[in-house]
C-alpha cells in the first residue's frame, strides 16, 4: 500500500504495510539510519523521532498512523536552532560515549528543549526516562542539556 509521508521536510511515497513500524520505513526504505533499533518495544529510545515536534519512538510507530504529520530524524535535527543548539552542548561536554544511543537521546532532549526552554532537573528526568544509554553517560547528558538550556537566546 502506498502512503505518502514528511521527513524532513520532503515528501516521500513509500509501498509498504500499514502496520510497519515507522522506525523501518526510515531505515530501509528511506535509508536514513541515523534512527537506531534497539528494543522494538519502545522501551530504550534508541529509535526516537519527532512526530510533530513530539519525541515518538518510532519502532513501534505503524506508517498508517502517520498520516500528514511531519517526521524530524536525527539527520535533520541540527537544522533547528534547539537541536543545534543541543548537539553543540553533546560535543562540549564529550557526551558520547559508543554513540550508538546518541540519536535517541538528542531527539529526545532536542523535544524537551523546544517545549521547555528551561527545564528543572526533574523535567529532564521525566523527558529523558525511558532512554536507555549502556555506557552511562547520563551525568553529562544532563549537564549538557543544561548547557543547552543557558545557551537558548544567546546565539549557541
């Protein structure tokens, strides 16, 4: 079945089931493999993308529940002032560990930072739950959240 849908900005018709996950739309169809698998149950964030600005986790997103709503992914994301200005404060802070996490969470930070400017601690905390990092690196995801956060306005 065909459906058409917006990534980044560009339309793309795609022939696929309705109940495939979004996740595999990307990476597959599209190519687009800055999305990472990780569970398949939603549980790890890897495979996080906005939907309409909202951080979705995107494997267990079906395409026909898309419709007409525009998908950010990690490709596109630093062309938004909030998503640059997140993935400066990742490089600052030397966030990345192994990496493969790093889109998830970015999305993810990149969601709260457009819909909360400045968040508290327990913000960050409810945002970026259910977005796993093996290598833990959660302390400077935090910190560099917060660096994002005191650079909005000024320029990065």
């Amino acid at each position: 079945m065909a459906f058409n849908i917006n990534v980044n900005g560009s339309a793309h018709s795609v022939d696929v089931d309705g109940d495939t996950p979004l996740l595999w739309v990307l990476r597959d169809v599209l190519g687009m493999t800055g999305t990472k698998f990780g569970c398949g149950m939603a549980l790890c964030g890897a495979c996080t993308v906005h939907v309409d600005g909202v951080a979705t986790r995107s494997c267990i997103t079906t395409i026909d529940s898309i419709g007409k709503s525009q998908i950010t992914t990690i490709e596109a994301i630093g062309t938004t002032a909030v998503g640059a200005t997140i993935q400066k404060a990742w490089l600052d802070h030397e966030v990345v560990q192994c990496g493969y996490c790093q889109s998830g969470q970015i999305m993810s930070a990149s969601a709260l930072l457009a819909s909360n400017p400045h968040p508290t601690d327990a913000d960050i905390d409810d945002a970026m739950s259910g977005n796993i990092c093996r290598c833990g690196t959660y302390v400077r995801i935090r910190e560099a959240i917060k660096l994002a956060a005191q650079s909005n306005g000024k320029g990065g």
